[in-house]
C-alpha cells in the first residue's frame, strides 16, 4: 500500500515511525517531513495548501491513502478534496474539522447534544466581551475562536488580565483566529486527554495521555503546544473512561452524523475531569502533539490496518486498537525564547546516543544544514521513553536527554510530576 503521510513535526514523525513497521505498507512518502521522518519515508515537495498539487502527486505515484497530520489542511478542506477524487484519507473533512477550527462551533454542538462542558458565551467585539466579563468571576478563561497553534487560550486571574486578553485577541495578537473569542467559566479539576478512532458511525477507544501546556516547572508561565506527555492517565480509566466515551465522544458523532457531516479520522477530547464528572474544554481533529508520541510508543497494532479501517469506513469489523500495559514518557526540548520568538540554527548533536531500546526521539522542529542537524522551530526534539512504570519511562527519557548536546535548547525537568506524586 503507497501511503502519503502529509505534517512536518515530531507527531509525523512518531506517525511515520509506527506506519513503517506496518507489513501492508509498500512505499511511504511524506510531505513536506523533517530530517527524522527522512529515515521512515521518502520526502517530496507538496506546496503548502495546494489542493490540486497533492491530487496529482497522488495520481502519479498511486497513492491509496493520504494521512493528514496537522489540523490546518482539515480545516480547509483538503480531506474533501482527496475524498472527492476518490483517494482514502484520515481525517475528517471540512465541517466535521470546525471542531477544532472554531471554539464557539464546539461550544454550540455542545448545548445542542447536551454535552457536558463549561459555560461560556461567543462575542465578536471588545466592548460586549469587556461587560459581559463581570458575570463570570475570576480566574476567567478567555479564547479566540479560531486555530492558534496551540497558544490561544488565556486563563485570566485578574480583571485587569481578563480585559487586556480581550483586547490583545481582538487587536490581533493571535491573527485571524482572534476575530470572534469565546469567554468561558473556569473549570475546577485536572486535565486529560482522550482519544478515539472514529469512521462516521463507529467509534472505539483510543488511548489515553496526559500533557504539559506550561513552559514552566510546576506548570507555570505561558501556554505552549506541549512541553511533555505521558501515558496511559491513570485518572482517566474504567468507569470514568466509559463516561467520556457515553456523555461526550458519543453524542458527539451521533450529532455531525445526524447533520449529514459524519466525522472520520482520530477525535482528540481535551477533558476537564472535575467533582461533576467529565467535562469537554476542547476538541482536536487530529492526534495531539506530543500526545500521539507517547500512544505511538505503546501501540503494539498495525497503525496502517486501523487508519485503513478508519477511511474505509469498516471499524465496527476491525481488531480493537491493542496498547501495551507499560508506560511512555515524552519530553519536549525546545529552542530558546519559545513559546515567543525561538532561537532557530542551533547545533544538535547525540540524537543516535540518546536512541536505543524502548527509547526514541521523534524531531520536531529540525532541519540539515551542511550535513549538521539543527533547530528550525520552536519545539525541536521529543525525547520518547517506554517502561513498565511510569517512573522507570521518565528515567529512561530523562537519561536520554542528557546525552543530547543541544546548547539552545531547554526542556522542563518535572514531566509526569502530578501523577508521580500520587504513586
């Protein structure tokens, strides 16, 4: 099976990683990868958006099914497209993709099949956003609507934070994504990821992780797109995880089904589990990142059978995804200035050091210059351990990390440290 595997960052990577060990792949190519995903896949040129360039590159290289790894291309629509010219795809298409495309969309299809999830209200302007602030109370969580890669979400403290976060959105700190926000109830709880594999009427579990947002130990300072993650989560497990699965993932694909936009392709729900029970903060179309690290890591299924299944619309006939009982830890290195403005060109060295058995490290944001690896974004390596422990998989990531040579970088030294401390 030719396989096109489209994404650039370290979930391609850990995707392109899982995909090759797959006895039904034939050829794998992947558009536009990193130095990383050159190892598993032959890299081609597909300009950025270009619809039309990726359905001939499909054509003339016999392509049967496209995987799509970061939201933006499902939020235009690429997977109609594809599906239209009669391509398999993983990925749902244009409409279903609103889930994560504009917050307010959820929030609506929330209210609408009764789905658990915090207050909030939609504004399109500073001044209605800026009265409305005083019947939510503090901390307030404020959003712009559209994609923010990760960023664009603020939890206020202060008045005087919760104002300058609607001004900041609406005068265009996070682009278009901040044209319309969303103003939301502060949710009391811990957080967790779930995931599932949905095919338009079938849905089945998918793994479980936990991430790091904060840029800082102890989950402090800004909001990024992931500093680390672990998984399973141990708080999101039996009966809570049949919970989400029958209060919020269900309803949520009986509900774009029954508006004739089935949803297809990988459901990430972003979970606030409070003293209420489960409650949905957000949705993601498409495997989290560094999340998908950790579950590629434990996944002992053929990825490539399951996305097929998955596209073809048969889950309901497919094996059940099988995860290893072991844990997996993942820490993110990222290149200073990040969340902001990253330092770009620094030397990587030891990546073949740090690599061995139950260890892996998934690039990022990487790129060759003259046959040296070095940083290209902000988020630049996944150091990825596995173990029978929780404890003895952050061992062995953080072992790993210490044999990289990364002068630029930074990395937090306390991933897992909630749910260590449980233990």
């Amino acid at each position: 099976m030719n396989v096109l595997l489209l994404g650039a960052g370290g979930r391609e990577h850990a995707l392109a990683w899982k995909l090759a060990q797959s006895p039904r792949l034939t050829k794998l190519y992947a558009s536009p990868g990193n130095p990383g995903i050159a190892k598993h896949a032959e890299l081609v040129e597909i300009k950025d958006g270009d619809h039309r360039g990726t359905i001939d590159f499909c054509l003339k290289n016999s392509i049967e099914l496209v995987v799509i790894g970061p939201e933006a291309p499902l939020v235009d629509g690429l997977a109609d497209n594809l599906r239209t010219m009669g391509f398999l795809v993983f990925g749902p298409d244009k409409e279903p993709a609103r889930l994560e495309g504009s917050k307010g969309f959820t929030k609506d299809l929330c209210t609408e099949a009764k789905i658990p999830t915090a207050a909030y209200s939609r504004f399109t302007s500073a001044d209605a956003a800026h009265y409305a602030l005083k019947e939510f109370g503090l901390p307030v969580v404020i959003k712009a609507d559209g994609l923010a890669a990760g960023k664009g979400v603020i939890i206020a403290e202060t008045e005087e934070e919760a104002k300058a976060a609607v001004d900041g959105m609406f005068a265009g700190d996070f682009g278009k994504a901040g044209a319309e926000i969303v103003i939301e109830e502060f949710l009391e709880g811990e957080e967790a990821s779930f995931f599932a594999l949905v095919d338009g009427k079938t849905a089945l579990p998918f793994g479980t992780a936990q991430d790091h947002k904060r840029v800082g130990e102890g989950d402090t300072g800004p909001n990024t797109g992931g500093m680390g993650a672990y998984s399973p989560a141990p708080i999101l497990k039996g009966k809570m995880a049949k919970r989400v699965m029958k209060e919020i993932v269900e309803p949520t694909i009986k509900t774009l089904a029954k508006r004739g936009t089935p949803f297809s392709g990988v459901l990430y729900a972003g979970l606030m589990l409070t003293n209420d029970g489960p409650k949905l903060i957000e949705y993601n179309v498409r495997f989290g990142d560094p999340e998908c690290q950790v579950l590629m890591m434990r996944l002992e299924s053929d990825l490539l059978e399951l996305m097929t299944a998955v596209a073809e619309g048969k889950l309901k006939k497919a094996k059940k995804p099988e995860f290893a009982k072991d844990s997996a830890m993942t820490v993110v290195m990222a290149a200073e200035g990040y969340p902001g403005e990253a330092k770009k060109g620094g030397r990587i060295e030891g990546i073949d050091k740090a690599a061995g058995k139950n260890v892996e490290v998934f690039q990022a944001g990487t790129a060759e210059e003259k046959g040296t690896l070095i940083a290209s974004g902000g988020r630049v390596l996944n150091v990825t351990a596995r173990g029978k422990t929780l404890k003895a998989a952050r061992k062995a990531a953080y072992d790993a990390v210490g044999k990289i040579d990364f002068p630029d970088g930074f990395y937090r030294e306390d991933i897992g440290w909630r749910e260590l401390e449980r233990a």
